[in-house]
C-alpha cells in the first residue's frame, strides 16, 4: 500500500456514510416464520440505542431510516418522541418509509388500487409521511409499492400505471423544497404475476412524471439474477436521476442477505461506476446510502457491523482505480489492461488502512471486536429477552 493509495482510502473514508434500516434491529422472518431473538429491537427507543451503538463503534452511520407504520405507532403524534429519541441518542432521523402493504384495505393495491377510496387513503398517508419528514428534517420520502396482480387479466396495467403517475404527482407537490422523493422498483413479490413499478425504467418514467425532486431508489435485491445493475445505476447517473440505494445480497431473489456476502464484486462494480463519473464530472453525486436488510439469523447488530465495515472496505477498493489510466485504456480498447485496473483496485486489502483512519479518528480499529467487548449485547438481552419470548412466530 503506498502512500497515494492510503490517502486516497483516507478521502475516501471522510466521505462514506451509510443509512441504517431501524427494521433491520427488529425481529424480522420470512413467511416460514421468524425466529425471535431475546436481544432483537422492538420499541423505536431500542432501534435507536443499537443505531448509535453502530454509529459509535464505526463513525459513518449517523441516520436511522424510519418506516412510519413501525416506528410511529401514533402517526405524527410520534414526532415528538422520535425528535426526543434523535437527541438522545446523536442518530438522526433519516429517510421516511411510508408503509402503503400492511393494512388489509392495501389488499389490491394502494396508488393503483380500482378502489378511489383506498388511493385516496394511499395518498393520505404518504401526505402524512412527507409531513412527519418535514417536522423530523427529513429529506428522503422513499417510498415502495409492494402494488400488483397474481393472475392475467385482473389488472388494467395501463390504468394504475395512471394513477400512480396522479397520485404521485400529488405526493410531489407536498414536498417542501429541500425534499426528495425516492421511487424504488422490484420485479415481483409479494406480486407474483405483474409489479406496478417492476423494474428502474418504470421507476424512471414515474419520478420524471410526478416532479423535479423526484428520482430512482436502487435495491440491490430487486433485480433478476441476469441484469447488469451497474449498467441501470450508469444511466440514471447520467439521467441525474439517481436518488439512493438500498443494499443487501441475494444468491436467488429478494434474500436481504448482508451486503457483499455473496458478491461483493457487484457492490465494488457500482461503486466504481458511481466514483468514475464523480471524477469526471469532478464533483459528488447527491446519492443515499442505505441499508435495507432483514437478519433472520444472525445477530442483528453484529450483521448491521459486518454490513457497515464491509461497505466501506468495498468503496475504498473502487476508490483505488486509476480512473486516468482507465480512460486511456478505453479509448484504446485495450481489454485486459481495462478490467485489470478494477481487478487491481480490487485485490487490494484496505483493511490495514481502514484500521488507521479509524485510529486517526479516535474510534476502535475493530468495530466488531469493540462491540464483542463492550457488554451492549448481554445488557441488552438481559432487558428485552422476557418481552421478546413472549412475541409470535408463525405464519399461519
Ligand atoms: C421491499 C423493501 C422496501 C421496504 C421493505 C422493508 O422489498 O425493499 O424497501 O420498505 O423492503
Ligand atoms: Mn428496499
């Protein structure tokens, strides 16, 4: 590791910061069940005690993104406490998630329910959404329609495509000016014959149609296996269109595994594409980093540790290409010497050099190792286990 390469990690480093899910502290399953862990998160109070246990241990994850249904039990009655909560434990609130899937009257949809009531709801709701973030200084409105159909000919797609653009529209006109809103696409499920918003050229369509201040949330989990996901996030960066991620892994669909556990090349490709088009255009893009995972057996802190420190090691390995050289090699169609600069970039261990910024910034050089020793686990779980063997698990 020489010199530049360390202070090109160092930069790299002061720039890095990563938005945690507070649903990722929760107990969370699939629906084969979930298995409860005694120290899992139930209350807002504890999902923003584990965020800033994260954040002290590592120093890059100073937002807790929020999902209204779950974290404000009493709607905007919630603001105060969660502002309370924010203060308290140095952890801001970050994106709002409204939650248009939960409610039985979502059942055919919410923006694309045939229902006018149930849009209108819809619409209500994320009103109410956009006004908590607007009290919370919020700027994310980052919004998931779980919207769809199970069998040919039960939805007019082109209609609720209409009304998606409508109610939308609406959405963006409450925004306050220094707010976003994020559209995010998924292919299917819990849709499983056609996704209203299935795919980023829909996403696209529908944040150009509802406004200025709208652009693409990319899941790293909402893709089919075969789709080059740098390739969409290079086009919406050149679309200025691109708003945030949510990153997990996934080795068949939707998994929410933790981030670069089954190919963390693919997190380093879209880094690279991202760092590459800042050094062009020689300034950062306005993206948000988010996590959004559901750890249904590990520990939950311990993987949101794992996923915070392996997402930093993967944006210094692309913040190592040579992007100078890179262009040569492009422009001269030079193959091998091309791929063998991101691969070079890579192979690096950034880890001694990771340990030092963390040193220099006065936090611990192993985050994990820090949260081993620090007896937040065993606290925790003598405080919450009593409660926590009490919640259900099944699915039926
Ligand atoms: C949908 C999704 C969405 C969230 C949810 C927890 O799959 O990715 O971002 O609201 O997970
Ligand atoms: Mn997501």
């Amino acid at each position: 590791m020489n010199a530049t390469e360390s202070e090109r990690i160092f930069q790299a480093l002061e720039l890095f910061r990563i938005e945690l899910p507070s649903w990722g502290f929760a107990n969370t399953g699939t629906r084969f069940g979930k298995y409860i862990q005694p120290a899992a998160a139930t209350t807002i109070e504890e999902k923003f005690s584990d965020a800033a246990q994260v954040h002290l241990l590592t120093g890059v994850c100073p937002s807790l993104a929020l999902h209204v249904e779950w974290d404000f039990p009493q709607g905007t009655k919630s603001i105060g406490n969660v502002k309370e909560l924010a203060r308290r434990y140095n952890v801001r609130p970050g994106s709002i998630n409204p939650n248009l899937f939960q409610d039985q009257c979502y059942k055919h949809g919410s923006f694309g329910n045939p229902a006018p009531s149930v849009r209108q709801r819809a619409l209500q709701h994320t009103r109410e959404c956009i006004a908590i973030g607007k009290r919370l200084n919020s700027r994310d409105i980052s919004m998931w329609f779980a919207d769809g159909s199970n069998y040919p000919g039960t939805a007019n797609i082109r209609q609720r495509k209409g009304w998606f653009e409508e109610n939308l529209r609406a959405a963006h006109e409450d925004l306050a000016a220094d707010q976003r809103l994020l559209v995010e696409y998924k292919p299917f499920e819990p849709a499983f014959y056609h996704t209203d918003i299935a795919d980023w050229g829909m996403a696209f369509h529908l944040a150009k149609a509802a406004g200025p201040q709208a652009s693409v949330l990319v899941d790293t989990g909402h893709h089919y296996l075969s789709q080059n996901i740098e390739q969409i996030v290079a086009w919406l960066l050149s679309e200025n269109m691109l708003g945030g991620f949510h990153f997990n892994d996934r080795r068949y669909a939707d998994d929410d595994l933790t981030m670069g556990s089954i190919d963390p090349y693919q997190v380093f490709r879209i880094f690279h594409e991202i760092l590459l088009f800042e050094h062009e255009r020689g300034k950062r893009a306005d993206i948000a980093y988010m996590i959004d995972q559901s750890h249904n057996l590990k520990g939950k802190i311990e993987a949101m540790i794992q996923t915070v420190t392996m997402a930093q090691q993967l944006y210094c390995k692309a913040a190592l290409v040579d992007h100078d050289a890179l262009a040569i090699a492009q422009s001269k169609s030079e193959l091998v010497k091309a791929e063998g600069l991101l691969q070079d970039a890579f192979a690096v261990d950034v880890r001694p050099a990771i340990k030092e910024w963390r040193a220099a910034k006065g936090l611990p050089a192993d985050p994990m190792d820090a949260f081993r020793q620090s007896g937040y686990l065993e606290r925790i779980t003598k405080e919450r286990s009593a409660r926590n063997s009490t919640s259900v698990s099944s699915y039926a």
